[in-house]
C-alpha cells in the first residue's frame, strides 16, 4: 500500500494543486530517502526547475520537471502534504520542496521506506527502477502469451507471482486478492499450471478491479490518503480482502486468511477452490 489506484489517485490530486510551480528550494530532513544522486545534487538540481507534469509508472510517481525526471514511491505510507512554507513542520515530513510563491509540497512517511531517484530525461526511463517493471495493465502487450511465457517456469504461487513488479506493474496485496477471486483462482495454486483461460480471466480481473478503484480513489486501509484529508472508498467494495471470518458476498462460505510468501492473503474456500 498504496497500489497503482492509490498511486494514480495521488497523481492526479498532486496535478491539481502543483504543476508550473517553480521550485524555489528544497529541504531534506532524512536523507536516505533520496536513493540517486546524492543529497547535495539532488538539491542543485531541482532548484529553478518547473514541475510541467505528473505520471505514473507502475507504483511510481513520475514528476516530469524541465530537465529531469524526479521519480517517487510511496512504498508502505508515504504521502504529500501541499502546505504555506511558513506552516509548522510535521515530525513525519522528511522532505520538502518549496516554491516560488511560499506554498510547499512536503513528502511524509512515518516509516521512512519511501524512495527518490533524480535523473536526466534521456535516461530515466533506461535505469532502475523504471527499466525494471513490467507491463501496465492496460498494455495491448499484456496478452495470455505473454503471461503464458513468463509464467512458464514460475513454481510460485499465483498469490505471489501476481505481486513481481516485472510481469505486470502496479498489483499489490490488495487487489492481487480481489483479482484472484474474481477469475476464480485459488492463491495456492503455482504459477505455471494455469490454463488459457485463467490466464485470461487475470488480465481481465486485473483491469476490471483497477479501473474500478481508480473510480473509487482507491482503497483506505491503515494510513493511506491520496491527501489530506481524502480517503478512498473501494474499501466498500472488496469481496476478499480484509474479510476473515466474514460471508463470502456469492456463496456465503466464510472468508479465510492465510499467509502466502510473507503476505496476509483472502480467499473463499468454496469460490476458489483448488
């Protein structure tokens, strides 16, 4: 958390509220989430450059500045806060950009594990991590060949293989577990004994749920807001995830959770059977 709809979500309200800001200064307060260059640099860098736009990529915010591109993952609670620069620091704000104007955009994360790299157009998208992740969802690529093929040699649980960045970008726990129910899979299941048309059924899944929680502005679980303040609501929607001991929304079997690579994961016994 947050997942590709959280992401997106974030993307689009940072959209709203910063771009064409100048930034003016740049205050790094914990200096190990900035990953490349070193801090020095990265504060060089950014002072003077424009924020002209914002993408994603996978889990990543991509801020698209004149001569860079500043890459962001919020990894497990990282979020932005828009605030006046004069306004009180929270103990939880690592990073702060300040703009010409006196407004700041301040990166949070009460963990800490959330990381920065800063690099030259040219050549962000030729080095980790972007050069690592797979394809997005909505890719015309993503087809049940190219699943089959990556797939192949894959002795890992489905559960688990649907959370490798590399394949497809952008699924986390979450929605791994909604996707799973809805194709009718069970998360046991390896990787490569999936026929055609599970392998379908994912990329089907796969869109359907994102789209729909992107719809929703994702999902609030713990911590996650896309600001402040704005909370998602496909929470509302879930059929699997979270839902221990609860009625299956379909079959009324009870929903169980059980650990799958190091991850809580949801299923229903009955929907999903092995």
């Amino acid at each position: 958390m947050p997942e590709l709809p959280e992401v997106e979500t974030v993307k689009e309200a940072l959209k709203r509220k910063v771009l064409n800001k100048q930034i003016k200064d740049v205050k790094i307060y914990y200096s190990k989430i900035v990953e490349y260059p070193t801090k020095e640099e990265f504060i060089k860098k950014l002072i003077g450059e424009t924020i002209v736009d914002i993408k994603r990529r996978g889990k990543w915010l991509i801020f698209e500045l004149n001569d860079y591109y500043l890459l962001s993952h919020l990894r497990m609670e990282g979020k932005y806060n828009y605030k006046k620069a004069d306004d009180e620091l929270n103990k939880h704000e690592h990073i702060e950009f300040i703009f010409n104007d006196n407004m700041s955009l301040r990166y949070q994360d009460t963990r800490k594990f959330g990381r920065m790299y800063l690099y030259n157009k040219e050549e962000a998208f030729n080095k980790a991590p972007l050069n690592e992740l797979g394809l997005e969802p909505w890719d015309k690529k993503l087809t049940t060949n190219y699943l089959k093929e990556k797939y192949k040699t894959k002795k890992k649980e489905i559960k688990s293989i649907l959370l490798d960045q590399s394949i497809i970008t952008g699924i986390g726990n979450i929605y791994a577990d909604e996707i799973l129910f809805l194709s009718k899979i069970n998360p046991y299941k390896k990787a490569c004994d999936l026929k055609e048309k599970e392998l379908n059924n994912i990329i089907e899944n796969t869109k359907k749920v994102l789209e729909s929680a992107i719809k929703d502005g994702g999902t609030t679980i713990k911590s996650y807001t896309s600001e402040e303040g704005v909370h998602g609501r496909f929470q509302q929607k879930l059929f699997v995830h979270q839902r221990k001991d609860e009625k299956c929304h379909k079959c009324n079997s009870i929903i169980e959770k059980v650990v799958i690579g190091g991850r809580g994961t949801y299923f229903c016994p009955k929907c999903q059977k092995k």
